[in-house]
C-alpha cells in the first residue's frame, strides 16, 4: 500500500512539473509527452532503489536510456519513411519497431551485458 501511495505522489508532482514544462514549450503537444513517460520512469525508479537497492535501480535506469535511444530512432526512421517516401503508416511503424529492438538490443548488448 505504502507503494501505490509513494507512486501515486511521486508520479502526479512529477507530471504536473513536467505538463507545466510542456504547456511552456511549443507546439503544445508536447505537454502530453513531457507528462507521461518522464513520471513513470522517475517513479519507477524510486521504488526501485528503495527496494532493491542503488545497484540494481542504476541497472534499471540504464536499460531506460538504451530503450529511450531506440525509441528516438523509432520515431525518426516513421517520420522519414512517411513523409519522405510517402509510407502507409502500418508499414512504416512494423518496419521500425524492427528497427527499434535491433537498436536497444544492440546498446544492451554492447553496454549492460
């Protein structure tokens, strides 16, 4: 219970940092990005390292990045082949997921094995 508490506070002061943050930004858009994925991580986190320890939160945190890098390449690759090449969306998506797993598993590979 002591859990879902902490997350619950953690997660909502951190979203609404970071939708303050966004509605700052230009295009407004970025508010829902800003509010959603930093919270989670950040309270994920936490609970880790009050868990299982520094060690383990810090290998956590790791793996985050490796995946956030592949999720960039994700979101350029679908952007280039939709508006460059004029993909259908479906298209462009399946063949950069493939493009996303071979980027972070090639970074765990590489970095947290």
């Amino acid at each position: 219970m002591g859990q879902i508490v902490f997350r619950f506070l953690v997660g909502g002061l951190v979203v609404s940092c970071f939708a303050a943050l966004g509605d700052v930004l230009k295009p407004k858009s970025f508010a829902g990005l800003f509010g959603a994925a930093p919270s989670v991580g950040l309270a994920t986190l936490a609970l880790t390292a009050e868990s299982q320890g520094h060690g383990f939160a810090s290998l956590e945190a790791r793996s985050m990045m490796a995946g956030a890098v592949g999720l960039l390449l994700y979101a350029c690759a679908c952007s280039r082949l939709m508006m460059q090449f004029e993909w259908h969306a479906l298209r462009a998506a399946v063949l950069a997921l493939l493009l996303w797993f071979a980027a972070s598993f090639s970074l765990w590979f590489v970095f947290l094995r």
